[in-house]
C-alpha cells in the first residue's frame, strides 16, 4: 500500500490505515482539519431568538456570536413574567442576573410603563 502523505510503500497494520507512520499520521489529521475550517469559513452560522423566532444579528447583541435571544426579547419576557406575578425560571433568573437587573428594577420599569400608558390615554381624552 501506498502512504497518501508520502507516497512510500509500506504495510498496513490495520484495514484503515492510510499513511506510513505517525508523522504523515499527524500531517494528514492537519490537512483533514485545515480543509474542514476552509469549508465552513464561507458559512455564515444563522442563529434564531428562541424567544421570538426571529434571527440574530450578532454586532447588535451585547453578548454577539454567543446570543441565543435578542436582548429585548429577554427584558419583555422578564417583564411579562414578573407582572403575571409568576415565579421567574432558572434561565430567566441568569438571563436577568447577567443583566445585571434585579426583580426590584423590573418592578420599576413595569410602573414607568403603566404611567406613560396612563400619560397618554389621558392625552388622548383631551
């Protein structure tokens, strides 16, 4: 058999070997890697709001490549939970932590919201 490497001629000691020995072992793995990453370099990676359905544009998110959400998608889902007076999950509880924002903010922003909501019906009567 022939070495793919090399080209020298030696015997297999197993039914899938392809190269002579360990060197043209290791070079073969490098070009086996380096034609992997030139084929999914072209590919852009589309990730989807697990929350929304929509598609990620990773230089708007704060976290970028690793986004799994949109960021406002997270906030109106923690919004709406804590207004339902419902318990917030684990994940929503990370999300919320790595937002720095605390149940006592959300609360806040809940109450700035329901004002201007009142702001503007009162407008509207006038």
């Amino acid at each position: 058999m022939k070495c793919v490497i090399c080209g020298k001629d030696f015997i297999k000691n197993r039914k899938n070997q392809k190269t002579c020995c360990a060197e043209c072992g290791r070079r073969l793995n490098i070009d086996r890697i380096l034609a992997s990453y030139h084929r999914k370099k072209g590919q852009s990676v589309r990730r989807v709001c697990s929350i929304c359905g929509k598609p990620i544009d990773y230089e708007a998110e704060p976290y970028g490549r690793r986004a799994r959400v949109h960021d406002e998608c997270v906030m109106h889902d923690l919004i709406c939970t804590v207004k339902a007076g419902k318990k917030l999950t684990a994940v929503q509880y990370n999300r919320m932590n790595r937002r720095n924002v605390s149940v006592k903010d959300l609360i806040e922003i809940i109450g700035e919201k329901e004002n201007e909501k009142r702001m503007q019906n009162m407008r509207q009567g006038f």
